[in-house]
C-alpha cells in the first residue's frame, strides 16, 4: 500500500474529496453525543448516511478534533479512496 497522509487542513480535505466525487455526510441518528459520526458517501447516496454541509462537517470535524487520514494513489497506480478519521494527537 502507498503512504497514507494526515492533515487538518479543511481545503485539503475538501479538494481531496471533490476530486473522487464525494459528499460529505454523516451517520442517521448518530448525533446523540456531539455533532455525529462523519463519512464520505462516494457514489450512490447511502441510506444509512444524512448528506450535510461542508461548513458542517468542518464544525463537527473541528469540534470532535479529527484528523483525515487519506491516500493519494494506490499501490497500482489508480486513484485511491482510502480515507479515514482519527483523532488528532
């Protein structure tokens, strides 16, 4: 597998995410404890996620101090959607 990144940086992640044609979202019914889990619904919406704002995601992102943790290309050379939250250190 390639290097994976981590940033904080909200227009990274957002230029990041465009790119693959993806949507910020969040889990239904997940947001009894803060903002809620955050997703990235690529393709067809998911049932299960609810479709938000960048400006909220980047609040709950902020507010539950997350990092994105992503790659850029797979080990073949495609373009790579692996991508996950973690907290910040």
């Amino acid at each position: 597998m390639t290097a994976a990144m981590t940033t904080v940086d909200h227009d990274t992640i957002r230029n990041w995410v465009e790119a693959r044609k993806g949507r910020p979202a969040r889990v239904k019914d997940a947001t009894e404890g803060g903002g809620g889990l955050l997703r990235i619904d690529f393709g067809k919406p998911e049932d299960t996620l609810e479709k938000i704002s960048w400006d909220e995601f980047f609040k709950i992102f902020d507010e539950e101090n997350l990092a994105f943790l992503h790659q850029d290309m797979t080990d073949d050379g495609q373009t790579s959607r692996f991508c996950k939250f973690i907290h910040r250190h």
